[in-house]
C-alpha cells in the first residue's frame, strides 16, 4: 500500500510511527474483505537513516547504485568530485561518472558483478577514470560493496581520487631513474678520468725525456712544438683532475651537524692570500649549525667566494655579502658580489660543466666550479640558481631543506 510514499501510523497517545502495509482481499460469505498487514518499521528507517549518515559522513565520494544502474544516493564528497548536485545525480544512469570510452562496456560489468556480488575492487590492475560534469577525468580507485535494501541487491561504490598519488608515484619513478642515471654517469666518469691519467703521464715523460735528451739538437720549431703540446697536456691534466673530484662529490660521505661559521672562518683562511692580494671584502651575517656533507659545503663556499673574486671588476675593490635566513622548511642562503654579472642570455647555462663565458685569456679556469656547487646543493637536496646584473653584479642563492634525509 502506498508504494513510493511514507505510511505512518498513530498510536492511542497521539504518537506518529513509520509503517508498511499489506493489503490482501479475502472473499468470505458476507463478501470481499481486505485483510491488512500492518508492520512497525521503525527500527528498519532507523538503520537506514544510520547508514545514510555513515554514507554522508564518509571521507571519498559514496554513490549507491542498483541493478540497472540507476543512482539512488550520493553523499557530499561526490559532488564535491564531480562537481554535480546530488538532484542531478540522483535517479542518473551511473554511466553519467563515466569517460564515454567506458559506458558502452560498463553495464556488461555491472551485471557481472551483480550475478556475484561480493566486497572487492574495481578493475584491479587496470587503471581507471572518472568524469567530472564539465568534462575533465580523475584517475580514481574503486571498492564496490553489495548492500541488501528494501528495493533489493544494490552496490554502494566508494571513489578515491588518486590522480595526486599516481602523479608522486610517477615522479618517484622518474627520480628513482634519474637517480641510477646519475650514479652511472659519475661511475663513468670516475673511472674514465682516472683511467686518463695514465696515458697523459706517459704523454708529459716523453716530452720531459725528449727536452732533457735532444733538446739542444731540435730546432726553434720542434721546441716550439714540444712546448705546445706539453700545455695541452697540462691543460688536459687539470680538466681530468677537474672531472675526477666533479664524479668524487658525495663519495662515502655522512651528513655531519657543522657549524657554517667555522667553515667559512676556514675558508676565508684558506683564501687569505687571494683576498689580500684582490683587496676583496667579505662581509658575512651569522650562519647557522645545519647537518650538511662537511668537505663538500666547505668546497660550495670557497667556490662561490674564489667565482666572485674572480669576475670583479678591474677599478673597483671585490665586496662579497652572505647572508642566511630560516624561512621554516628550509635555510636560505645568498652570496653577493659587485662584479661584472652575467648576461642574462647564459644564467641558465653556467651550472653546467665546462662552461665558459669567457676566454682564457681574460679569466681563468675550466668551467668547473658552479657545475661542482649546483652537485653540492642537489647533494642536499637544494636549489642553487642566480640573478645578475650586467655591471652591477651577481648574488647566487642556494636552499639547504632543514630536516636533511
């Protein structure tokens, strides 16, 4: 009786209670009457006013869907989701979630899983997809659970977005490679610049024997030639040597708590001479204690410092300024010089090894030393970039992560 609607009845104190009806017509001698079965439902709107709640409530998008596919609850996370009002939704085709390459196939598996429900995921070992109302998808995971209602089998399905995870996964993997790339690449060039060494000694004997043995019998040319070679090969030397400490980086090495003060205290030291001689300035703020590979950050700073007294101007005095500062997740840090700065053209390209933006014969060096500083600050997990001014200057930052793995 009273299908699609709510009964309820009243009791002697006036009290309403939900009911379901039962009409059956029974002929007797004095006609036909109807015998109704009357059934106190309370407990059953009960339940499902919990299970709605529990539906409401859940944290993922909840759809509950019946047999032929047709939506009859949906809770606030779904709309949420798919950016539907649950009034659209409900009494939808499923299919309406569904990318259109899936909706043909899609009541076939419904079906299936009808003939034998059970509490499983959905598409285990596939990926699968979702689609908002205005047309974009969402990788989703799915768990499906039959439920037994009033209206019969229907199967309430709980959906995850997992675009966010299957996006770290997918750059975790991508790290991971990069990673094994990377280690290859530094066994590389670890043993090819050391396996180098040997022929460029026997290279650099053998014009030390020849100068030494025929050196008065050669003529100004053969000298000249001999010179030659043997600063090419001095030249090739320092650029093995250069490689064999740039695959070195991070060898063996322990992150150590350090105090930063005493490490530049160390490096200024080691840099006295250069600094005298360039009449450099270095102005510092404090600098924290931080768990870093110790050799290599002393190595970072002495790097940055020698780079900006080396690119200073000719009439002006080099001034170099470090600061720091906590910004919560990680230090910041700044080396700032007053030098000739960089072309904004090759800021991209001077982290790279080898890479010279000037002749030999205006500054030397082999290109080598922001390339070792940027290793040392993905060593730690940093960033390392710079900003320049043509004339003014240049200031490097580098971000070192506080928890340190």
């Amino acid at each position: 009786m009273g299908a699609g609607r709510d009964l309820f009845g009243l009791k002697k104190d006036g009290a309403e209670f939900p009911i379901e009806i039962g009409l059956n017509p029974v002929v007797t001698a004095d006609g036909t009457l109807v015998l109704a079965s009357i059934i106190d439902i309370t407990e059953r709107k009960k339940a499902e006013q919990r299970f709605r709640l529990v539906v409401e409530s859940a944290p993922n998008a909840m759809v509950l869907v019946n047999a032929e596919g047709t939506i009859s609850l949906v809770n606030e996370q779904t709309e949420k989701l798919f950016g539907y009002e649950r009034e659209e939704l409900i009494g939808a085709k499923l299919e309406i979630l569904l990318p259109e390459r899936f909706r043909i196939e899609h009541p076939d598996r419904r079906n299936q899983f009808f003939q034998s429900p059970s509490v499983r995921s959905m598409g285990t070992g596939r990926d699968l997809f979702a689609r908002r109302k205005n047309g974009s998808e969402v990788q989703v995971e799915i768990g499906l659970n039959p439920i037994d209602t009033d209206d019969g089998l229907m199967v309430l399905a709980s959906i995850i977005d997992i675009t966010e995870r299957k996006n770290q996964e997918a750059t975790l993997i991508r790290k991971n490679e990069l990673e094994v790339k990377n280690k290859e690449l530094e066994q590389f060039a670890f043993l090819a610049s050391h396996d180098l060494q040997e022929p460029l000694r026997t290279v650099s004997n053998y014009i030390q024997i020849l100068e030494e043995d025929y050196g008065n019998t050669l003529d100004s040319n053969a000298n000249r030639h001999l010179k030659t070679i043997d600063q090419a090969t001095k030249r090739m030397s320092v650029l093995v040597k250069a490689l064999l400490m740039y695959a070195r980086i991070g060898r063996d090495q322990k992150l150590t708590l350090t105090d930063l003060n005493r490490t530049l205290s160390e490096v200024l030291s080691d840099l006295e001479n250069l600094i005298l001689h360039s009449k450099a300035k270095i102005i510092s703020e404090p600098l924290p204690s931080l768990n870093v590979y110790e050799v290599e950050f002393r190595q970072l700073l002495q790097n940055l410092i020698t780079n900006a007294i080396k690119f200073s101007k000719k009439e002006t005095d080099p001034e170099i300024k470090i600061h720091c500062r906590n910004e919560g997740e990680h230090w910041h840090f700044s080396v700032q010089d007053n030098g000739i700065g960089i072309e904004s053209k090759y800021l991209d390209r001077i982290f790279f090894i080898f890479q010279r933006l000037h002749i030999k014969e205006e500054y030397e060096g082999h290109g080598i030393g922001l390339a070792h500083c940027k290793k040392i600050i993905e060593l730690h997990n940093g960033r390392i970039w710079v900003e320049s001014s043509i004339g003014i200057g240049s200031t490097f930052y580098f971000n070192i992560p506080i928890l340190n793995p």
